[in-house]
C-alpha cells in the first residue's frame, strides 16, 4: 500500500487531498497544528489514515 503524508490535513486542500488518498486505498498520515477542536479531523476516521500533531512553520 502506497504510503503519503499530507501537512495541513485539518483544513482547505490538506484536507480534501487527505480525502482523496484515503478513499483510494492509500496509507495516510496527515498532519494537523491541532487535533482538538477541527470538527473536519473527524472525517479522517479510516483505517488507512493517521492524524498526527505536527506544525511544519
């Protein structure tokens, strides 16, 4: 299984590329500023996807 890792998964395009990658069968580790509080975060729950804290700035 092909793996990605998307920064900015919480919001905006991070988030619909998130989308996309999973609903095609890839491993995704998508990496948000903050797990709490993103009510889109929750439409990340796949088996093939991994949130992760991470701030890249």
């Amino acid at each position: 299984m092909p793996s990605v890792l998307i920064t900015g998964a919480s919001r905006g395009l991070g988030l619909e590329f998130a989308r996309q990658y999973a609903s095609a069968g890839w491993c995704v580790h998508a990496g948000v500023r903050n797990l709490h509080g993103r009510p889109a975060i929750d439409d990340l729950k796949h088996d093939n996807v991994t949130t992760h804290d991470l701030d890249v700035s």
